[in-house]
C-alpha cells in the first residue's frame, strides 16, 4: 500500500482495470483494505468510478456490500449518485441496505433524485428503498421527482404508497420550494404545476391529487399554473380548477403570481398567452396586493414589457383606468 493505505487493487479498480483486478485478487490483495484518508475499500473505488462489471465481481469475490467509508457512504451511496442503476441492483442482490441513509441524513434514493439520477432512483424504488423520507429542505423523493419530471419515477413511487392527495404539511406531500415560486409547503401537483410538468400533473390527478389543495400561503393550482406560463400547463389547471379570483396571504392574485415567477422560464409572448387566457376567464387585472403593488407594477420594474402593454390595453378597453 501507498502511505496512505491506497492499494493497487483500489487504483486497478477505481480505473476500471478489470485485468489487473482479477490478477490482484488472484495473487492475494486483500478486497476489504481501507484506505486511511477516507476509508474507502476497492468496491467504494470501484463504484465512485461507475465501473458496474467490476462492482459485480468484487461482490462475487466477497467483497462486503454494506462496507462504509470514514464519511459514511457505502457503495450503494456512490452508485446512487453516480447513476449507475447496474451497480445498485448488483449491490442490493448482494444485500447492500436499500434504506441506507447518509451522515446529513439523506437517505440514498433522496440522493439519488436530487441529482436527478433517474435510472438509479428506479432501481432503488425496485430494491426496496424508503420513499417517505425528507431531506433537510423538507423535500420528499416523491416532490424532487414531480419537479424533475420523471413521470415513470412518479408512478413507481406512487406505486409503493407515496401519498398525492394529501394535504400540504404531511409528510411525502409537501416540501419547501427548491428552484421556483414560493416558499413554503406545497402539495405534489402544486409542485408539478409549477415547474409546468402537465405529464407529471396528469398522473398525478389520476393517482387522486386533491386539485383544490393550497399551498402553505394560501396559493392555488391555478396560480402556481400561471406561474409556469405554458398554456397547455393553465388549460388543464382551470379544467381541475377554476378559480381565478383567489387570493395568496401576501395579497397576491395569479395575475401577480404569472408576472413574478415567469422571467427566467417563458418568453414574454408565453407570458402574454396565459394573461390573455385568465383575463377571458374573470381574472382581475390591476389588483393591489399588500405591498400596493399591481401587476403592471410589478412587470414593469423586471421588465416584461410586452405583459404592460398587454395589461394596460384589458384594462383600458374595459373602461378602467389602471393604478399605474
């Protein structure tokens, strides 16, 4: 071994070197050697590096599945974020901890989804990892998949008793928003609708989401549709609910939830569109919210021109004078 306990058979196979690892062996390495900066074994190495062939025949050698470094990651937690649902399954059959969860309290199939790793998060769902449990952001592994997209992720996690009618505050349906909206706990498809994922909506509408849920400061599907700015997105959020008059505890309506959370994901036309569709469907148009902001206000200083243009025209045309 190097001085610090780094040993050939861990270089051979964190390279991937299947050769020289099956020499070592068979001369006599010694498969469960930790080295002593991380503590990590041959399998760890190998794992860290997605070499999933070697993974499997350093299982088949013996080597110990459940094995864990200095920090606390077993192989399964670095296939996991690596990606490398051939290694996760080889672990889990050799008996690695499907609900194994790290230092910080990650659990492996959050890790798994909040890298956004698909494939391993499958994989982990079929071994038997726990999905209920919430990251220190209060996100579930059923919410980082809603706002990821995976729909069939979804439905495996739906499958094996993730809970989408719940109300916000219950665990596995509400987390606080990561990436767009509002802070606060929001139920799955408040999240879906949001990140304007009408496939992730769809399933979950039909696995029985309440559409009438709100989010912890009062906001509705509708808004959190609007948020998103893709038509297609607030058509079918108005088919499971229409309410276009409500109101956020800030005083916000969807016409302020459309012009502050658009700007970094539509263009301003998309933003215009959605405008348009609610303003036909009784939308108020120049709202104060609690600050005395309007939605020109609020477009204009960003700016989505074209949304001022758009808002002052409704406005005018109905015979109103608008606040700003």
């Amino acid at each position: 071994a190097r001085l610090n306990g780094e040993t050939a058979l861990m270089l051979a196979a964190g390279t991937g070197s299947m050769e020289a690892v099956q020499q070592l062996l068979a001369g006599g390495a010694d498969i469960e050697a930790a080295e002593s900066a991380k503590g990590q074994t041959a399998l760890m190495w190998a794992a860290e590096g997605k070499h999933s062939k070697i993974v499997g025949f350093l299982l088949e050698q013996g080597a110990d599945p459940n094995a864990a470094s200095n920090g606390g990651f077993t192989a399964l937690a670095f296939s996991a974020t690596q990606d490398d649902a051939a290694s996760v399954r080889n672990l889990l059959a050799a008996g690695a901890d499907p609900k194994l969860v790290l230092p910080d309290g990650t659990s492996g199939l959050m890790a798994a989804t909040a890298f956004e790793h698909a494939s391993a998060a499958e994989a982990l769902i079929e071994g038997g990892a726990d999905d209920t449990p919430e990251n220190r952001q209060g996100v579930t592994p059923l919410l980082s998949a809603v706002e990821s997209g995976y729909v069939s992720h979804v439905k495996q996690l739906l499958a094996t008793g993730a809970d989408p009618p719940a109300t916000p505050g219950v665990s596995n349906a509400a987390g606080t928003r990561r990436r767009f909206g509002p802070p606060g706990l929001m139920t799955p498809l408040l999240n879906a609708a949001n990140a304007g994922r009408i496939d992730v909506m769809e399933t979950l509408g039909a696995a029985g989401a309440d559409p009438l849920a709100k989010a912890q400061n009062g906001s509705t599907l509708v808004m959190h549709a609007g948020a998103a700015a893709k038509l297609p997105v607030v058509e079918y959020a108005y088919q499971l609910d229409n309410d276009v008059t409500a109101v956020t505890d800030t005083g916000a309506t969807v016409m302020h939830q459309i012009v502050t959370f658009t700007t970094r994901r539509s263009t301003q036309d998309e933003i215009c569109e959605v405008i348009r569709f609610l303003a036909d469907r009784g939308a108020e148009l120049d709202p104060l919210d609690n600050r005395g902001r309007t939605p020109i206000e609020i477009a204009d200083y960003l700016p989505i021109d074209k949304a001022v243009n758009l808002l002052y025209e409704l406005i005018t045309t109905a015979g109103d004078t608008p606040h700003l």
